[in-house]
C-alpha cells in the first residue's frame, strides 16, 4: 500500500489555515468523501453530519468542508460543538453515511484536524484514507454535478441531546450521582455544554471548570493534558472525583479525592476487573491496548486470566482490533477508552460514568481499586526533529538499544517511534529501576538530537 501524503494517526492534522489544514484542503476533502460514499451507493444521496470543537478555525473549516459536500452534491448537517464520539454517535443515529469531526483534540487553538467516520461511527482504515487521498489530489476525477444535483446543507439544533441521553445509558442502571461531588474540566471545548449536563442530570452537584470557550482557550492551561487546577479544585472542594477532558473529549484524566491523577493504564485494569466480575469479559478474552501501554498493566490483566494484545498507538488501531475479534474493552495510557458494546471510539465523559460504576459496584475508594494495578516505572521523552529517517538506519542509535534490551531483558522495554501529527521522536522505556531507565532514555534522545534533532 502506497504512504499516506495527508493522513496521519488521527486524520488529517495541522496549522490552521496552512497546508494541509486549510479551506482548500477542506472542500476537497468534502467532494472526496461525498464521492467515495456515493459510489457505494449511488441511489442514496450521501448526508454528511459535521460537528466540530470550539476552535476559531472551525467556522472557517466547516463552511468550506461543507462546500465541498454540496458541491458533490452531498447533504449537510451542521451539529455545532460536540464531542467526537457524540459525532460518531450521532452519525449512526442519524443513519447517516459519513461524519466529521473537525477538531485538532488536545492541541492548542491554532491547530485543527479532520476526522472522517463511516455510517456505524467507525473511523476510516488506512486503505480508505488513502483513497481519499487520491481523489483530493486528482480532483479532475470527480464527477462534476450541476443544476438539481448540487446538494444543500443545515444546521440541527439541539442534537447534542440525543448524545447526553446514550452516554447517560452507560452506567448501570442501579447506580446513580446523587450525593456526589465531581470536579469536571471541559478544556474549554467539544464538551463544555454536554458534560456538566451528564453528571448533573444523574444527580451529581458538578463544579465546571473550561466551560467558557473563546475560540482561542482550548486546552488552554486546562483540562487532560493541565489538570493542576482541577486538581487543586478536587482538594478545596472536598470533591469525591475530578474527571478533566482534552478539547474533543474522547479521552480523559481522573482525579481521586486527595487531587492524584491516576493513569490511564490503571484505569484500563480497573474497568477490566469490572466487565469481568459483570460477566462482559469472561477468561481467555482480550483486553487490547497500544505498544506504549505500560507492562505492569499487561501482568495485571493477565493475572485475571485474560489475554492483552498491543497495536500500533492510535485509538482508531485499537478499534479496528477490537471489531476483527469481537474484543470488549480497549484504551491507551493516554485515557483513550473504548468500550466497544456502548461507543464506536474513545469517550471521556463515558469512561468518567464507567469509573463511578466500579467504585459503587466493588464499594471501594479509587485508591483501593489504583493499588491493585501496580504499573512499571516508566520514561516518556520527546525531541523535535527535522527529518524522520527509520530508526535503524541510525547506527548509533541502534547499538545502544541493542545493548539496552540486553540489560532490562524480559523486565523492561524500549520504544521509539515518531508522533503521527507532530515533528517529534518519542523515546519511551521501563523497568523495574527508575533511575536506570531514565540515565538510557536520557542517552537516546542525545543520539537523536544529535543525528536529526532540530
């Protein structure tokens, strides 16, 4: 299969207003998914359900995105801000064809993405990514549609209602909020409005913070990726828990009462112990996660009796498994969550429902539930690069993994890969020793700064 040009690990991802994330790029990727989707049908008229985050980009990349559907003869249906999967949702509900999430998830307001699903909320394999790509890039093999044919679009008001009722659905039934405490950060994006309404709606007394989006506060100091206010919140506020999202929502930090972040490798434990004392999960099936999960998870869910398989990093990897082999639970450290039986790609608000539902359901604190998924000590650092060669091509780098992966043996593991949407090299390692892993990933990055590093 030919290299992707314009997709990354998460759609099509950048600088807004820059190539590739510019209007241009925009209206011809709208005329090519309204044409690929079209020929697989083409006695349906493709409708196209466009939501978005709160970027000040996204007025700009909706209206050309949705252009180019109309141009293509494609109906439009504008959702306005909504978290990702409240669009994958959404897309199925509607029983639409295609949707679109417009959004650069937990980077900074001048960045932008676009995310395609397909009509069940899936994202788009590698293989149809990259036939998008040749349409947008061969646009005089498009069918030109004139008079009756140009399509039209609207904007649906209020739809983020059928989305809050769905994820309301994902915590059993049994239990509900009331009584509780909870500290929600928004990130100032897809979530602001929907969030607090869940947790309130099922009783909670929610204190909301990130919910005032100016269109260039997004994931500013705030939410998954800064949860120190919210942190600080949980501690002043004598919450019971703090859940903070990045700016379109499909991933999440939870905080305990004593304002600590629990990683989302524990998380992913901890709802694994949950589907299989439900009966979701039984032994023998696998629980999926990504080459960056960390060991200690992977001993833990083995010790319940269940399998773990690792995919490439990226949730849409990890979804794409799950589909293949039926598998219920899957998520990265990251606090991408997917279950696979109430949501088609990573949701933060539901994994925040589901975290409530293993406290109630094993009458436990989080903390008692964190202590029971011990995780390895792990290194993660990043190093911007100007080029990105294959790794191996890098012989010094070479050699000293060669000669780490000797020393840690079976008790540790080195990954190097570069960031799918950003000039970075990641160097990740762990071990049983903290200061033994950090010294080597320490003499990594040196090599990689040296070799290509900016």
């Amino acid at each position: 299969m030919s290299k992707r040009q314009l997709f990354g690990t998460d759609g099509i991802r950048g600088k807004a207003n820059i190539y590739p994330m510019n209007p241009e790029v925009a209206t011809a990727l709208g005329r090519a998914v309204t044409s690929y989707f079209q020929k697989l049908n083409p006695e349906q008229v493709p409708t196209v359900v466009v939501g978005k985050d709160t970027r000040l980009s996204c007025y700009m990349l909706e209206q050309a995105f949705g252009a180019g559907v109309c141009s293509q003869g494609g109906r439009v249906i504008f959702t306005g801000p909504l978290p990702t999967p409240g669009v994958a949702f959404v897309t199925k509900s509607m029983r639409a064809q295609i949707g679109v999430m417009i959004s650069a998830s937990h980077n900074n307001y001048a960045d932008n993405g676009l995310k395609i699903f397909d009509n069940n909320g899936y994202k788009l394999p590698d293989e149809v990514e990259l036939e998008l790509e040749n349409l947008i890039l061969n646009p005089q093999s498009l069918e030109q549609k004139l008079d009756d044919k140009i399509g039209r679009a609207k904007r649906l008001e209020g739809v983020e209602g059928r989305y809050i009722v769905h994820v309301k659905d994902a915590i059993d039934e049994q239990y509900d909020l009331a009584g509780m405490r909870i500290v929600v950060d928004c990130a100032n994006g897809a979530a602001y409005k929907v969030a607090p309404l869940v947790f309130s709606e099922l009783g909670a007394e929610v204190f909301s913070l990130g919910v005032s989006p100016n269109g260039m506060n997004i994931n500013l100091n705030c939410g998954s990726l800064h949860p120190e206010m919210a942190q600080e919140e949980v501690k002043r506020l004598r919450a019971d828990i703090g859940f903070c999202l990045d700016g379109d929502a499909d991933r999440l930090q939870v905080i305990d009462k004593e304002g600590e972040i629990i990683d989302g490798d524990v998380l992913i434990g901890i709802f694994a112990k949950l589907l299989l004392s439900k009966g979701k999960l039984k032994k023998g099936d696998t629980v999926v996660g990504t080459v960056m999960s960390n060991l200690g998870l992977e001993v833990f869910i083995k010790s319940l009796g269940l399998n773990f398989h690792r995919t490439k990093v990226g949730d849409r990897y990890i979804m794409e498994y799950m589909k293949k082999n039926n598998a219920m639970l899957g998520g990265e450290p990251s606090g991408h969550i997917i279950f696979s039986d109430e949501a088609t790609t990573g949701d933060g608000t539901l994994a925040s429902l589901k975290t409530i539902e293993a406290l109630k359901h094993f009458n436990l604190t989080l903390e008692e539930l964190s202590n029971e998924v011990p995780l390895y000590p792990q290194v993660l650092k990043n190093v911007k690069v100007k080029e990105k060669p294959e790794f191996d091509k890098i012989s010094k780098l070479s050699s000293l993994v060669d000669s780490i992966n000797k020393d840690l043996g079976e008790k540790g593991r080195i990954i190097i890969r570069y960031s799918g949407t950003e000039p970075l090299a990641r160097v990740m390692i762990e071990g049983e020793n903290f200061e033994v892993i950090d010294k080597y990933c320490d003499q990594l990055i040196d090599i990689l700064q040296s070799e290509i590093g900016l």
